[in-house]
C-alpha cells in the first residue's frame, strides 16, 4: 500500500484544507493510496480527519514556518515510507522542496498551486523541485507558466466540492430579496465593488425589498463597514461573520462573487450551483472556466460596480432566468465534485510513480 504525506500550514477551515479534507477521505476510503496529513495540531482540519481516523501528524501551532516541525516530518518519514509528499499551500511547499532536497529520488514531490497570482522570484525553485504542480484552474496554471515553472511539470485539477454537504434551496416566500456573498475580507474578494453597487441599487426604483449578506471575515472587516457608511448603505448590507455558508445558502436568493483577483478554481462559485443558487461572478479568466455567461450564471466585468449592479437588479426582477440559470448550476456542478477531484489525483500520482 503507498502512503501520501499531505501537508498543509493553514489554520483555519478555508477551501485550501476543504481540498485535503475531502482528498485524504477519499484515499482512505478507496485504499489505493493511505493518506498521512501533517497540519497545526490546532487546526480545524486536525479535528475533522481525527473523526474519519486519518492520521495526523501535529505540527506547532505558528505564524511563520517552524525548523522542528521539519525534524518531526522527517520522523513520520522514517516510520512510514512516503512515496509522495504532496503540499498544499506556499508555506507548506517550501517544506516539500527540503524534502526533496534531503531525500532525493526516495519520494515524489506534488505541490497545488490554488491562487493565480504570480510566483515571486524567489519562490520558484520550490515549484521546480517538484515532480509535478497541480493548477485549480488554466489561469492559474498559466501564471504558473509564466512564472517560470516547465510547461511539463503543470497540470489542472480544478478544485471539488462535497455535494452531500449542501441542502437544495427552495423557494420560499420572504420579504425581502437576498443577495449573498461569500468570502475572506481581503483586497482581492471584492467587497469595495460590491458595496459600490449596493449604492447604485438603492437608486433603482423598481427594486422589491432587499438586501446584501456577507459571510467571512478578515482584516479589512472595520474598512469594509466605514465605506458602507460613508456611502449610507449600509442599511442594505450586513457583515455576518465566520459562518458555515452551506448552512445559509438554502435561505438566500443569488450568490454574488465579485472577485478582483487572484482567484484559482472559485469554490464559492460550485457550492451556489449545488445549492441551486442563480449566480452572479466576476469576469476573472479562472471565473470563466467554469462560468457560461447567460447560462450557468451571469458574469460582469471585473471591477465594474453598476455592470454588477445592473446583473443584481436583473435577477430579482427576472425569476424566470434565476430558475434557468440555477438548473444550468445543478448541471455544471456534476463536473466538479470532490470524486471527480481525487480520481485525478490518483491518475497524476499513477503516472508520477510510473504504476
């Protein structure tokens, strides 16, 4: 039986360890490959792989990379025999470049590469120690290209998501209309777009009764509130936190993903189609891998408060492309399940290990 170290640094519950939780599950339930995930022993994601009896190899609880966690990974290598070592997030990548600077050809090194930005100089030596980089998404892999990194080392899995997880909206009878974003409060999630679309709405005369939920947090939580403010929206806009978005997608009416940049292979973006959300994203190249615009949602140039608002005033006055729009989500979310995800990965890791 092969065995797979995961490693991922992140310490909180975000789509990145969603990845690793659904890909070790998976490994585990089908038995070709035996999962080992290293990750914070405080982490969300430790927690969850306990309850599925994945093993976990507890790394310190830091803001910046410890040298002893490397010295413990070295330990579960003695004990287990990697034959990959597969990293998920940059952090983590650096880590895996040790290791396969240390061990040489006794393991093959994955990294995922989930965010289209591109690689700083100083980071590229180790993607390239890497017998293959996993792309989320054409874009992501094409920065990844640019970068510097070998055409023959990329490949694209698009990100997957776990349909049993999401409870199919309805239609229901509410007062108010319910726009829902969901995402870290960070520069490239787009809030400041959307709140300037929040104002050119309000101006809309033939709008029902509305209003905008946002679901994440982040540091630019105090910002984001003093420019709804500032603009007098914020009647129409509340900040609801760190919440589990499955469980207040059903109750909402369009999902809204006004992304900046950066973004790799849109979660947020599969999880409105499962929940049969209409939807509503950003022109991104990686949003439009997986968007059809007028057919599996709408899309808006990227940047472009009143085309977003136009789309968001569009579909609370058109219920019938709402209804359209999410029976074409259903459908294209079927592409990108967390299966489909980790059937990939087993072909990528076939052919690395020449099975």
């Amino acid at each position: 039986m092969t065995k797979v170290l995961h490693i991922d640094l992140g310490r909180q519950m975000r789509g990145g360890q969603w990845q690793v939780f659904y890909l070790a599950r998976l490994q585990r339930q089908e038995g070709r490959y035996t999962p080992v995930v290293a990750c914070p022993k405080a982490s969300p994601l430790a927690g969850k792989l306990r309850e599925i009896d994945v093993e976990v190899v507890e790394l310190a609880s830091m803001p910046h990379w410890n040298p002893f966690s490397f010295i413990k990974l070295l330990c579960a290598w003695r004990k287990h025999k990697f034959s990959i070592v597969h990293t998920h997030d940059a952090k983590a990548a650096a880590c895996g470049a040790m290791f396969k600077r240390f061990l040489g050809k006794k393991i093959c090194l994955v990294h995922t590469r989930r965010v289209s930005y591109p690689v700083k100089k100083a980071s590229i030596s180790k993607y390239k120690a890497a017998d293959a980089v996993v792309a989320v998404s054409q874009d992501t892999a094409n920065s990844l290209r640019n970068s510097g990194i070998p055409a023959a080392q990329l490949c694209v899995i698009h990100s997957g998501i776990d349909l049993a997880r999401y409870v199919p909206r309805t239609p229901q009878n509410r007062e108010r209309f319910i726009f829902l974003v969901v995402g870290a409060l960070t520069p490239q999630k787009g809030h400041t777009v959307l709140i300037k679309a929040i104002k050119h709405l309000m101006e809309a005369e033939d709008m029902p009764p509305w209003e905008v939920r946002a679901i994440g947090d982040g540091p630019l939580f105090n910002s984001i509130l003093a420019e709804a403010k500032a603009l007098k929206v914020e009647a129409r806009l509340s900040l609801l936190g760190r919440q589990d978005a499955s469980k207040i997608m059903p109750y909402c009416d369009v999902m809204v993903v006004p992304s900046v940049d950066g973004e790799g292979s849109s979660g947020t973006v599969k999880e409105a189609w499962a929940v049969g959300l209409p939807l509503i994203c950003s022109s991104l190249a990686a949003n439009l891998e997986l968007v059809s615009n007028e057919r599996n949602g709408l899309v808006f140039t990227s940047g472009q408060d009143e085309a977003l608002a136009d789309a968001m005033r569009r579909l609370a006055l058109d219920p019938a492309l709402c209804a359209s729009l999410a029976e074409s989500g259903r459908e294209s979310v079927q592409q990108y399940t967390a299966d489909k995800m980790a059937s990939s990965y087993t072909r990528l890791y076939n052919r690395i290990l020449h099975f």
